[in-house]
C-alpha cells in the first residue's frame, strides 16, 4: 500500500544520505569531511484508521501523523 496521505497528501520524498568522517574544528579538529553521499526516501509516518464519510460509509484511509495530531483528516 502506498504511503500518502488522505488529507494533506503527503508523499515519499527523497533526499540524500550524507556520510561524514573527522572531528570537527570547534573541537580541534581539522574539520568534517564527506565521504560519501546516497539516495535515500522519506517516508511519511501513515497510520490506517476509519473514517466516516458524509455518505454514512466507513471507510479505512491512510492519515499521516501529523494530519491526525492536528485532527486534519477527513470527517462528516
């Protein structure tokens, strides 16, 4: 099942995975250098729960956790 969101329609987003390898200089280091950068996903925190629709059906939705902290989701 896909992870987007009924009510904001939140998606999988990507980004990169940056791998860092030194002490930094703030702690006497010579710094912090990269050695390595990856593709990686988001992925959103959906939760699947029930929801009334104006029709009177229940139906089962995918609702992220912040829509369903905000109380965002879909209700009659």
């Amino acid at each position: 099942m896909s992870t987007v969101c009924a009510c904001g329609k939140r998606i999988t987003t990507k980004g990169n995975s940056i791998i860092r390898k030194g002490l930094p200089k703030k702690k006497g280091g010579i710094g912090l250098h990269t050695t390595g950068i990856s593709r990686r996903t988001f992925k959103r925190n959906a939760h699947t729960m029930r929801v009334r629709m104006p029709n009177g059906r229940v139906q089962r939705v995918k609702v992220c956790a912040t829509c369903l902290k905000a109380g965002n989701y879909e209700r009659a």
